[in-house]
C-alpha cells in the first residue's frame, strides 16, 4: 500500500492533556483502524501499530521491509495494563519495572496469547515496555491498544531520532508521522530476558548493566553479543543494522593510528569520512569529518550516533573510519551499535 505523506502532525510535548489534543486524536484514530504511525520515544522513534491486529503488523513489517521471524516490542502506558497481555510476572521483573519505567527497559515475558502472533514471530514471548516519553504515552492512551513498534527506520538503516529521519525512510509508506523533536536519549531500549533466575541482556541500551545490577544484582549478557559465532537469543540481533552509506570501519589505536589509516586510504584515491569525537576535531585530514561529542560524555554521543551515521550523503564519501568507545556503561550500547555498522570490521593497533 502506498501512502501520500499528509498525516504529519507536529506536537508540542510539554502541554497539559496531550491526549486529548487533536493531533494525537487523529494519529490514535489511525491506530484503530489498524494503520501505522510513527511516533517519538524517549530513545529512537517508533514505528507504531495495533499489537492485537495481524493487519497492523504487517503493515509495519511491510513499510521497514523487516524480515518476519523479527518480533517487535509493545509499548504499554501504564504497569496495570501488562497482565492483560503476560503469563506472570516474576519477581525480578517486577523489581526492574518498579526502578526503570516508564523508561528505555523492555523485558521479556512468556505471553498469554491476546497479541497478534505477528508480533511475537511466533515466539512463547513478549518483549514490553513503557516509554518515558509524553507523546508515546498520550498516543497510546488516546488509541487504547497496545502499540507494537518497532524503531522507524527502514530495515537495515540507522535508527531515527528526528522526524526527518522517518520521513526520510518511510515517507509514502505510511500512514502519518508524529514529530515531537529529537528524541533524547538516542540508542533503544536495553532488552533483558528475566523468565530465570538469572536476569540476561539480549540488546544493550539506554539502561546501563551497571544500573540493573543495582537493582538485582549481578546480569549476565547473552554471550553471542560477545561471541560472534554464537546464536542470539533476540532474534534481531543477528541482523546488518544500523549501516551508513558507505563502508564503516573501527580504529581501536591512537590519533596517529588513526590518521594513519585516513592517509592510507587517500592514497588509494578513496574519499574519507572520519566519525570522531570533539577531541580529534581538525586532526584526520579526512575529507569529511562528523563530531558526536566529548568522548567523556557518553550519553551525548549516544544522542548523536545515528544521526552521524545518518550524516554521510549517498556518494560522499568511500569509506568511514570511527573511533571506538570503552565498553561499560552507555559505551556498550554505542560500541554494540557500531560494531554492527560495521559489520564486525576493526583495525587494532
Ligand atoms: O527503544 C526501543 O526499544 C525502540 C523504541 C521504538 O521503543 N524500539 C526498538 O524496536 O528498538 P526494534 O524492533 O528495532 O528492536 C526490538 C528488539 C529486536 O532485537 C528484537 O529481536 C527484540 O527486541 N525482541 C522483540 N521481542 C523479543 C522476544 N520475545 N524475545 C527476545 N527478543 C525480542
Ligand atoms: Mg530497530
């Protein structure tokens, strides 16, 4: 199905009774009649349907061009509404909802069987979350179903944090666009899995390892996000993601590696892009550099990586060298997302 790009409401997120605006009503109503819409969230924007209808969600895997055995997270606005949709709710994850929702923490629950199986892949599962965000959580009031949303991009793009970036990607291809502004934090939400004993990330995120512990104690981390060869236990994990316009490669070294590898690259007649941090500004010789922030101020750059990635024109540049991150709080989710667009490629002092 093919849409004309009129829907596109811009809403203020601050004002009283969002819910009740005439943007949302309107964006709500499309929701009902089981059409997709885009929405802010507090991490990326969300591509929004009805959990409960199959015609819904395939609509949405039919607008990213996503592959089916990919389930999608349901967006709830309110804790109550989760035993509606769940077998149980172990104590763990009772814990984790109490310190971290609303916010960037979707969990992993046996389902009950009231959701579209679409959105499930056909899995015994569900993944959950409440979004800290007011948009989301009026556009979820005002539609009164569960919104199954996965993040706005096309399969395979880097994740939209403006409304540009949906439009962008998707313009035609759905029903309307909200557009509350940037979104905040920048990578998704943390998944974990609390169905054992042992609370497990299967996707790193907004919520750190290092702040779960706080409320549990110790997490594992599924071990294929460490370990290549091994199977994920989300299923979107063993996809491409996040890929720029041209080829991504890490540098794990120094600034001189660094320009090494820039120099290195020119001299083989390729256009270079360098994404750094504010630290090596004016330093690569690139031919274009993009800047995420001081490399200390981690949830700056993770509000700034998809759209650095975004930012590199079709047929700018050839190849793309991008710093790396230390690998503990927010710096695992940013180097998870890296690493992924660049399909595993590092170059190590
Ligand atoms: O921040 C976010 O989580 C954003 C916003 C829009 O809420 N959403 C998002 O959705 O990132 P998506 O579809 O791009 O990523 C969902 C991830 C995928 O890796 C998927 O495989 C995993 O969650 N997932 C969904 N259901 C699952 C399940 N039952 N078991 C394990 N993993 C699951
Ligand atoms: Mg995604």
């Amino acid at each position: 199905m093919t849409y004309q790009q009129k829907n596109y409401w811009v809403v203020d997120k601050t004002v009283d009774n969002l819910s009740s605006t005439e943007e949302i009503l309107q964006a709500a109503h499309h929701i009902q009649q089981n059409h997709v819409i885009a929405f802010p969230t507090e991490t990326v924007y969300g591509l929004g349907g009805n959990a409960q209808s199959d015609e819904a969600v395939n609509r949405i895997f039919n607008a990213k061009g996503r592959p089916s055995d990919n389930p999608l997270i349901v967006h709830i606005s309110a804790q109550e509404q989760l035993e509606q949709y769940v077998q149980e709710i172990p104590d763990q994850a009772r814990r984790l909802m109490e310190a971290f929702w609303p916010g960037p923490l979707t969990i992993v629950f046996r389902h009950n069987g009231t959701l579209s199986t679409k959105v499930t892949a056909g899995l015994n599962t569900v993944a959950v979350r409440m979004p800290d965000h007011p948009v989301a959580l009026a556009l979820i009031e005002a539609a009164d179903r569960p919104i199954a949303a996965p993040s706005a991009n096309r399969s395979g793009r880097p994740s939209p944090t403006t409304a540009t970036h949906v439009h962008d990607d998707l313009s035609g291809r759905i029903a309307g666009i909200v557009d509350g502004g940037p979104t905040g934090i920048g990578v998704e939400s943390t998944v974990v899995d609390c169905s054992s004993e042992q609370v497990m990330i299967l996707r790193p995120g907004g919520v750190t390892k290092e702040a779960l512990e706080e409320v549990v104690g110790q997490v594992d981390v599924d071990p294929a996000l460490i370990e290549i060869n091994q199977a994920p236990r989300s299923p979107g994990m063993k996809y491409t993601h996040y890929a720029p316009t041209a080829p991504l490669i890490l540098v794990d070294g120094d600034v001189d590696y660094f320009c090494e590898q820039i120099i290195r690259a020119q001299d083989d007649g390729q256009r270079v892009g360098a994404l750094i941090t504010n630290e090596y500004c004016g330093m690569t010789g690139a031919n274009k550099e993009v800047l995420m922030g001081v490399s200390t101020e981690l949830s700056t750059i993770a509000q700034h990586l998809y759209d650095s990635l975004r930012s590199f024109g079709e047929n700018e540049v050839d190849v793309i060298f991008a710093q790396v991150f230390t690998d503990s709080h927010l710096g695992s989710a940013i180097m998870n997302r890296l690493t992924k667009a660049a399909g595993g490629t590092v170059r190590r002092q």
